[in-house]
C-alpha cells in the first residue's frame, strides 16, 4: 500500500451502456467515466439526445456535436449510435449489451421495453448486470408515464415554492434544478449497487425517481409540515434562524451576501463594521430580537456597504477616494468581502459563471478541466467536487461526437464483421 | 411495530451493511452520513459531551419548544445514526477516536482545515491506525487554496458557487432556495466521492484515501449550462427566475397563475414546436384559444422558429389567462395526456399529500417512542431491488449508544465508561 504505487482507477474494467440522457443520467455516468469506466453513450439521429439540440453552440451554429450543454456532462465517454426502429437495431443493442457491467438509462417507463430491452431481457443475456432506470416519476405510480424536465419537476418536489420573494411568485431555481442535484443521489445508489456486485458477484435493478431523491433535499420543510403542520415558504433571502442573512448591493453593481447565526458572527460583524451606534441598540442584543429587526439591519447594511465600496477604476463615476471628502477608506467588493472575513463574519460575492472562470480558489483546486473536441476546440468542463488523494478523477477526453466510436461499439464488442457493419451502415441501422 | 422500536433499525440486507462510518459533520456532512446509513452502513454519530452536537440547536423545532431533542434539523439528518459523546479537546477522547476510526471505513468531518491535524485527527494520523480508512473532508472551500479559511455558510456557498447569480430580478437582487442547497449539494457529492473511494478500495490494495470535497465547487457543479454558456458565447446566464434561460437566450414564460396555486411549463405549455396544433386544440375546446386558433398562427407555432417578442407575448398572455381559471392538477393532467410535460408547483404539504407518491408507497412512518408519537418522513430516494434502502428510524438522543459502541467496539466496560463519564471524556 504504498503511496507510490500506480492504483488501478476505481471503476477501470468496468464497461457502461448509457442510455440516458438530458441532464441526470449523462452525470451519473460521468462520475463513473471520469474514474475510469468505460462509458459508451447510445444515442441515434433519428431522436437525437435533447442535449445535443440546445446550446450554447459554438459560434452560434446549432449542430450535433457542437452545443457546450451536451459536451459538459459527456466527458470521458465514448459515442455509439443505433437506430431502435431499424429491424436488426434491438438485436445489435443486446448483443453489445451482453458485453457491458452497467446500464443507465432515464427514459419514461416502458420506452426500452417497448424495443424488447427491459432489464428481464437484458439480464438473460447478462445475469450480474446493475441496470439503473432515472425516469423523473419512477416505474409506478399515477404520474410514472408523466414527461417533463428538471425544470419542472423543481416545481412539483416544492423548490419553486421555496425559492423567490415572500410576496412574489414561486420563480424557482433559475434552472433545471433537479437534473443538477439527483443524479448525485443515484450515482450513490448505482455505486454501492456496484459494490454489492464487487463483493457477490450479483447484479440488480434500480428504480431511480427523480422526484423521490428531491425530496430528500428539502432540509426540514417535510418534518415542519409532518410533524408541526407548519409549512415552509420562501422568504427572499432571509432564514428562519439568522438575523442578518441577506445579499447587499456594492457599489460596482455586484453583491455580498452576509450571513450571522451566531453571536460570535454578530460580534464579528459589529466589529467590521467598526461598532456604529445602530448595533449596539438594546433591540439588537439577542438574536430573536434581531429576527425582528431584520429590515431595520438590512437598511443600514445596506446603506453601509453602498458607502464603504467603491465603482470599479475603469468606471466614468469613479473618483479618486478622499478627494472631495474628509478620506473614507473604499473597498472593492473582493476587498470588501476579504475585510469582513478578516473579522469572522460568514460572507461572499454573488459570483456569475464569469467570476467563477477568474475565482482564485477554483482555479487553485484545478475544479475546471479544458479539453479539445475536434468540433468545438478547446472548452472547459467542470471536474468533480472532490479530490481523492490516491485515486483522482481524470477527464480522459472532451465529449464523443454522435456516434464517433461507433466501429469499436459494433465490430469489437458486438462482434460484427467488417462486411455486416458495411452492410448495416448503409441500411441506416446506426442512424 | 413493537412498542419500542430498536435505535437504529438494524438493515442487514442494505448494499453497504458491515461497512462503518463515524460522523463528526455539521450540515455539510450529516445527510451524506445518514444517506450511507440507510444503505446499511453502521453510522456513529460523535457528539461533543453534555449538550451534544451544536446542530441539535437547530430550528425548527418539534412543538416550536426548542430542547435538545426537538431539533426537526436533527430529526431529518441524524435518523437512523448512533450516537457517542466524546470530548476531542482531551486526549483521552482523542485516542477513543483513533480506537474507532480503527475499526470504521469511512470517517466524514467537516471541520475548517488544518483542525483535524491540530487534533491529531486527520487522514494522515487516521490511516496510521488504519491504513483502510476513508477519510472525507467537507468544507466550505476545500483544504488549500486561498479560501481555504474563509467562513461560509449555506447561502454563502450559494452566492461563491455561482448559484445564487443564476436567480432573481434587477430591482431586488439575486434571492436563494430557503431549504439550503450548498449543503444539500455538499452533502451528496460528497456521498459520491466516499462511495468512488469505498469501491477504490476494493478494486485495488485494500488502502483508504483523503477525499476533499468543496462546497463551492459543489455548487460550481450545480449551475445548468452557466459555466458552458459562459466559456462559449461571453454570456452570464441569469434570471428573473420566471423564463427559463438557455446558452444566454431568454427563453419564454415558464410559469403560471392557476385557480387554485402556480403551474411550470416548457415551450409555452406545447404551444411552440412540432405539436403545436394538439395544444392549440386542447385550449380552442374551450373557446380559449383566441387569434391562435388559426392557420396563420399554427403554421407559425409549428414552425420551430423562435416568436418575435410581440407574438410570444401574445402566446403567454393566450397562455396566461387559459390557465388563470382552472385548478393546476387538473391542468397538468390534460397537459399530460397530450404529451405536454408540465408540472405543478407543490408545497411541501402538497408534496407530503401527492397521490402519486403516496401510490408509490413513499413516505415512512418513523416512531418517537421517547415522546410516544410517530411522523411521516421522506422514504426511498432510490429503489434498489436486491440490496433496498430503509429508513432506520429516528435520530439518537445524545450519547444514547455511549454503552453499546464503547463496550461493543472498544471494549470498554461499565467501570472504564464511568471513569471517562466523571473525566468528562465521554
């Protein structure tokens, strides 16, 4: 066990037929193809992967192999394509399938089984096979043929009602929340199923319902209701339990969000702020009477940290600090953010996916990955949220073209000869 | 359901039964230690002595009277654990600690780094005892970096992840989820990252290893095409929450008012792309298909070309006002029946009381014998037919499994528990 010695990559050995597709089947197989599996997408042109049809593309130019949302969540993984409706489409599927250890797929239910692929068959052909069906409602159940996107599906597991202004709309997320939070949760459940297997030799099925994993997401707004008959509802950017919690704007239009849960937080902010006479007022003593002088805080806050940032150098309203006025010290608001945490108070800027690209500490943990694709040329991929220290993730590679790897898929593994894959290619078979 | 139900539920049949995992995490770690939990792992929840772990003081509260086991927090992400007490400012609880982690698989902490190594705790010290042990760090921005100490909390993640950005309108400013997703999602990435390094270890020497997980960078990994739209075409996705916005592209309206509540949709409901004519239908049945019922306006809808902002204004507002007298579950179920993936917006009352869920026999009866009542909690968030998940019910009172895990693991006994009882150890 020594540090030096080359380790296999976890999953190495491990070959995966990825039927899914959107956004939560795509991620779970990409943990496992960033750790060394080998995934093979299949997809056809005939239904493309709806990935594939948005963008961004690159210079605008809508393509198969040219849109950024597809290419993220497809690193390290190999492209296959199949057309289902051709006659010899299910039998090519099974017999490369008899090859692979995994199969993921998020279709709504009853799709594969409609090509003669549901798990019963797919397990004759391979008995040990862990087969993982991430359809948004499960296999059962009234809603289970309902379609939708994880755009909606945040509606209907309550984070739309928890997310937006207290007197406003529900507005949810601002994106297709849930196919970024449950595909964490079944790639736990695919991964301890692959364990089991490891250990046993024996495979299994997983009904994944996106809308069940959800659930187990919304801290304790089921308990209140539950157990309270109490129900949650979003309240800006305000929390039940902390006095201020609250995003404020800087000068340079960018904001900060503060957030004190603690009496040492409070002290801390107190001291930041350089103890103006607003906060050492009797009402604000104790949090619970802070939880009611909310907007009070916010007023000043707000005011303060207007005040104390200043508009960017490059800004025609900027001007040179301690001009006009006796000297004020003026921060950016990095300086601003830096200077509150200085003293202990839980803080951050509202970062855009821009700042993320320029932000010092994912570019010290390495988190973006640049890789080139032979459409889209170099692009930046997002990495794992963990480092493991002796088995890293690797992004081997950027994401397949339709069907790039399509002769490995069919000759190597499913065994066609060169004259049968000629044959079907020109058939449309891998359309 | 026996009177008094064993704390935990024993789960010999879950995928990670025999595994151990010891829990010293706040909110970034508990769910991802529980989540292990009903997969059958051991769980040993370490509790400072006394008051126990400072998120018992978590609000809500059971009954709003706050005591240390009426924390709702502590009920929904510690059920199904053991729990210890432990002092880990003396060296005594220290070296039970590293008796333990002897004797466990995974260890998930998520204090501020360099506070594990100041104890002697960390990997390094860990894998010395046990050189299998899985150590995962979860911390606010991982364990180097310039940020490395900064303090954050759920909505700080939100706001340095990039999540929070992608929300909210011009007047008032970017505005978060009030159930906290920074931890929810640090919780379960770094489940991700424990369960590679478990299997890791199998394939491989039998070795344990470091896995450090950063919350922002959970975050970063939570934001749709942001990072994408931004590396592509120089443009920040961003709300106001009631349009989708794709690859830097205001997409149309996706949410309505009904009768009785709030639906979403995409694509105006069906009313753009190739089925058009079967929406527009589904509203001209009712006389509320207004100038779109037309050939003009089909042949347009149909077209897969995006509306001028004059035309899809019109869409929304025919949308709009279809919707504003119906109640939503009957819409979303016409909606559905043509094909339209729509969806309602659910409290979690509605959530709890979903017909579908509830066919699905979701929700779990978990029992509180020690307050003789029993509450319905979320059940399987994945269905696996040979190796299930089970809910392992409720959270433990502090230290309640002090004599069992010390005497069981350890081997200590009642003489031995009470000398570290009365040295404040235990």
């Amino acid at each position: 066990m020594s540090e030096g010695k080359v380790l296999k990559k976890p999953f190495a050995g491990i070959r995966v037929a990825d039927f899914a597709w959107v956004g939560v089947g795509p991620t779970v197989s990409k943990y496992l193809a960033d750790h060394g599996a080998e995934v093979i997408r299949i997809e056809s042109s005939t239904y493309p992967e709806a990935l594939r049809r948005v963008g961004p593309f690159v210079d605008d130019t809508p393509g198969m192999d040219n849109s950024g949302y597809y290419a993220n969540f497809n690193s390290s993984k190999l492209g296959a394509s199949v057309n289902l409706k051709h006659p010899r489409g299910p039998e090519l599927v099974k017999r490369l399938l008899a090859t692979c250890d995994v199969v993921t797929e998020s279709f709504t239910p009853g799709t594969l089984e409609r090509f003669g692929l549901g798990y019963e068959t797919i397990r004759a052909i391979r008995p040990d096979v862990v087969m993982i069906a991430m359809p948004l409602y499960g296999q059962t159940g009234p809603w289970a043929g309902y379609s939708g996107y994880g755009h909606v599906l945040q509606a209907a597991s309550g984070f739309n009602h928890l997310t937006g202004w207290e007197d406003g709309p529900p507005i949810g997320t601002g994106i297709a929340y849930t196919d970024f939070l449950v595909p964490h949760i079944a790639a736990v459940a695919l991964i301890a199923a692959l364990d089991h297997r490891r250990r046993t030799g024996q495979g299994q099925y997983i009904d994944f319902g996106q809308m069940e994993a959800a659930v187990h997401a919304l801290g304790t707004a089921v308990l209140d209701w539950t157990a309270n008959g109490h129900e949650q509802k979003r309240m800006g950017n305000r929390d039940p339990e902390a006095a201020p919690h609250g995003c404020y704007r800087c000068k340079d239009g960018r904001y900060l969000v503060i957030a004190c849960f603690t009496e040492k937080h409070w002290e801390a902010l107190k001291a930041a702020l350089g103890r103006p006479e607003w906060c050492d007022m009797d009402r604000m003593r104790r949090r619970w009477q802070r939880l009611d002088e909310q907007k009070e805080i916010d007023r000043h806050l707000g005011y303060w940290i207007e005040d104390f940032t200043r508009m960017p150098p490059d800004s025609p309203f900027y001007t040179e600090e301690g001009v006009e006025a006796p000297p004020v010290r003026k921060f950016t608001t990095e300086e601003m953010m830096a200077h509150m945490q200085s003293f202990g108070v839980p803080c951050g800027i509202v970062q855009s996916a821009e700042d993320l690209q320029r932000d010092p500490q994912l570019a010290f943990r390495g988190h973006y990955w640049k890789l080139q694709h032979p459409v889209m040329g170099l692009r930046t991929y997002d990495g794992p949220s963990f480092r493991l220290s002796r088995t890293p993730a690797e992004l081997t590679k950027a994401a397949p073209l339709l069907g790039e790897d399509n002769e490995y898929a069919w000759k190597t593994l499913a065994g066609l000869s060169d004259d049968e894959y000629t044959e079907l290619l020109v058939e449309g078979a891998f359309e | 359901m026996p009177e008094s139900p064993p704390v935990p539920l024993p789960h010999p049949a879950g995928p990670l039964a025999g595994y151990r995992v010891l829990d010293f995490a706040d909110e970034k770690g508990q769910l991802c230690a529980r989540l292990l939990g009903e997969l059958g792992a051991d769980v040993i929840k370490v509790e400072p002595p006394r008051d126990g772990d400072p998120t018992r003081q978590n609000g809500p509260f059971f009954r709003d009277e706050a005591a240390p086991n009426t924390s709702l927090y502590w009920w929904a992400m510690n059920a199904g654990k053991r729990s210890i007490t432990c002092q880990l400012r003396l060296e005594a609880g220290r070296d039970l600690v590293r008796r333990l982690a002897a004797v466990s698989d995974i260890v998930i902490e998520t204090g501020m780094p360099g506070t594990a190594a100041e104890l002697g705790l960390d990997y390094p010290a860990l894998s010395a005892v046990n050189p299998g042990v899985i150590v995962v760090s979860i911390t606010n921005f991982g364990q180097a970096g310039p940020y490395k100490d900064m303090l954050a909390t759920d909505i700080v993640g939100s706001a340095m992840g990039g999540h929070m950005y992608l929300n909210g309108d011009d007047e008032r400013g970017p505005v978060r989820t009030l159930a906290p997703q920074a931890y929810a999602q640090a919780n379960v990435q770094g489940a991700v990252g424990a369960m590679i390094a478990l299997y890791a270890r199998g394939v491989n020497d039998g070795g344990g290893q470091h896995v450090d997980v950063s919350m922002q960078e959970a975050v970063a990994n939570a934001l749709d095409n942001a990072q994408q739209t931004w590396d592509i075409r120089h443009i920040n996705n961003r709300g106001p929450g009631t349009g989708r916005m794709v690859g830097g592209n205001p997409g149309p309206r996706y949410l309505y008012e009904t009768a009785d509540g709030w639906v979403t949709c995409l694509a105006l409901g069906g009313l753009i792309g190739p089925s058009a004519g079967v929406a527009i239908d589904w509203l001209a049945a009712t006389g509320e298909a207004r100038d779109l019922d037309s050939l003009a306006w089909r042949t347009k809808l149909a077209a897969l070309v995006p509306l001028e902002p004059k035309d899809r204004a019109y869409v929304e507002e025919t949308l709009a006002a279809f919707c504003k007298t119906k109640p939503k579950e009957s819409l979303v179920e016409q909606a559905q029946q043509r094909g339209f993936g729509w969806a309602p917006v659910f409290s979690p009352r509605e959530v709890v009381e979903s017909k579908h869920l509830k066919a699905r026999d979701f929700w779990v009866r978990v029992r509180h014998e020690d307050i003789g009542e029993s509450f319905i909690y979320p059940g399987p968030p994945f269905r696996l037919g040979l190796t299930p998940w089970a809910q392992r019910g409720r959270a433990p009172l502090v230290g309640e499994h002090n004599e069992q895990v010390y005497g069981e693991l350890l081997g200590l006994d009642a003489a031995e528990l009470r000398r570290l009882r009365m040295r404040m150890v235990v």
